[in-house]
C-alpha cells in the first residue's frame, strides 16, 4: 500500500493493525526469551513477567478484534 492509497479511516485502520501486531510480537519474542534462559543475571519474577508479557498480548488481540468487530474486516 502506498502511502496515498486507501481513505484516511483504512490508513488509520491498517496502522493500528499494525501496531497492535508489533506489540504482540514483542511480548513473545520476550517470553521465549525467558523461557530459554536469555536472560539477564540476577533475573528474579520470570514466572511474573511472563504473566505481565501475556497479559500485553492478550491487549493486544483484543484490541485487534474489537477494532475489526467495530470498524472493518482486514
């Protein structure tokens, strides 16, 4: 998609898709890592963040679903 193409709600719509995506991804990308150890030393509440990490995608999905539910299908 060019930056010209579609109406400003599909823009908006297809950024927030993206956003969204993004986030979710980086909160598994962090809980693999916790899972495998990477780590940083001296790492304490692993079973806590990973918890807070969920909970960020669970945001995240949500926030996909209720934006197509309202506002689109893509």
């Amino acid at each position: 998609m060019t930056r010209d193409a579609g109406t400003i709600r599909e823009r908006i719509f297809q950024a927030l898709i993206q956003r969204y995506k993004a986030d979710g991804e980086e909160a598994l990308v962090k809980i693999d890592a916790l899972i495998r150890g990477e780590v940083v030393p001296g790492h304490n509440d692993v079973t806590g963040d990973i918890d807070k990490l969920l909970a960020k995608v669970a945001d995240a999905e949500e926030k996909m679903a209720t934006l197509r539910r309202h506002y689109g299908t893509n």
